[in-house]
C-alpha cells in the first residue's frame, strides 16, 4: 500500500474513504465531495473511535502537510492511512 496519492490519482479509486482533518469552519467553507470531518486533534487523540484497522483511509489537509505528518503517526499505530498529497489546496485547482 503507497503511504501517498495525488489528488488525481484519488479519483481513480472506488469508494474511498475519505477524511478532512481541518477545522469544522474550513471544513464547512468547502471540502472534497463524500470527505468526513475529522479535525486532526480528534483523530490523533483517539483514532479507534473513528478509524478501523481494516479499512484504508484518504487523508487530507490544507496543503498535505499537516496530513502526512498525521498519516504516519497512524501508520505507527497499525491504521491503513494515505496522505493526500497537496491536501485541499491541489484538489481545488482540479476544478
């Protein structure tokens, strides 16, 4: 399993399970279509309420950065988790 994915490579993939860890405001401003708000403090805090292990996950920020960094405490955890690289910012420029 790759530990990234462009935003173009993600509209490739059946059904993902995607995650927005942004603010609920930036969130609610906009976000990837089917995204779930998960703000990262919440996640990191307290991953088994949200996330399976047997599930992969889409992971996306502003820029990819702040959700990289969050994929790969996750995957130190045993969470199947994907960054997406260039988070929100590179999937608006898709429009």
């Amino acid at each position: 399993m790759k530990n990234s994915i462009s935003v173009l490579d993600l509209l490739n993939v059946s059904n993902p399970n995607i995650i927005d860890i942004r603010s609920v405001q930036k969130y609610n401003d906009n976000h990837i279509l089917n995204a779930k708000n998960i703000p990262d403090y919440l996640l990191l805090s307290n991953p088994e309420k949200y996330l399976s292990k047997d599930e992969i996950y889409y992971i996306y920020c502003q820029k990819g950065i702040n959700s990289g960094k969050l994929c790969l405490r996750l995957l130190k955890k045993g969470y199947k988790v994907v960054n997406v690289i260039g988070g929100y910012e590179a999937w608006i420029l898709l429009k």
